[in-house]
C-alpha cells in the first residue's frame, strides 16, 4: 500500500476588513481540523530572504493527503465561510507537496 504524502497549504493574506476577518479565523479553525488539517504557522512574524515578496500575513496548514485538502476546500462547512475570506482578505495561495516518510531528504 502506497502512503499518501502530506500537502502543504501556504496561503498570503492581505486583510482588508479586521472584523470580518477575525469573525473568518473564529470560524474556519474548527472546518480545518475536521477535515485533517493543522495549522504549523498563522500570522507570526514573517522576515522575507530574498526577493521582492512583501507579505503581510502567511498561514501553513498542513494536510494529511491533497484528497483531504479537497475535501476541506469543496465542503459545505467551508463553503458557508469562504465569503467572509473573500470580503476580508486578498489571497494567494498555493499547495505544495511534502517529502514522503521514506526519503531520505537533500545532500
């Protein structure tokens, strides 16, 4: 049986309405872990390397398999909240795949 490899959802956020998108974190927390997913990073401080990136707010969320982060994005729980994010927010948002358990990583 082949192990399905974790997926990472990096999203760039631009509030533009606080409230509204406080009342949107309040609420899609609970969607994410219903659907397997776990927040690594929301909101700390971010420091940009290289580039000319000047994000203001980065979330990680981690998601056992890319099913599962299909599932959390076309459920009716997150559908009922994703207009809030859209109202309060520009985003950018991208999945990347994880390593699997088994590698062995760079050299």
């Amino acid at each position: 049986m082949e192990h399905e490899m974790s997926v990472y959802l990096i999203v760039d956020v631009q509030v533009v309405d606080t409230d509204g998108y406080a009342e949107y974190v309040e609420k899609v927390a609970d969607i994410v872990t219903q659907y397997g997913g776990r927040y690594l990073a929301r909101g700390g401080k971010v420091t940009v390397l290289s580039g000319n990136w000047r994000p203001q707010r980065i979330i990680l969320i981690e998601f056992p398999s890319r099913q599962e982060l299909q599932k959390w994005l076309a459920s009716p729980e997150y559908a009922s909240v994703s207009p809030l994010r859209e109202r309060s927010t520009r985003t950018r948002a991208i999945v990347v795949e994880g390593v699997s358990a088994s590698s062995e990583g760079t050299k």
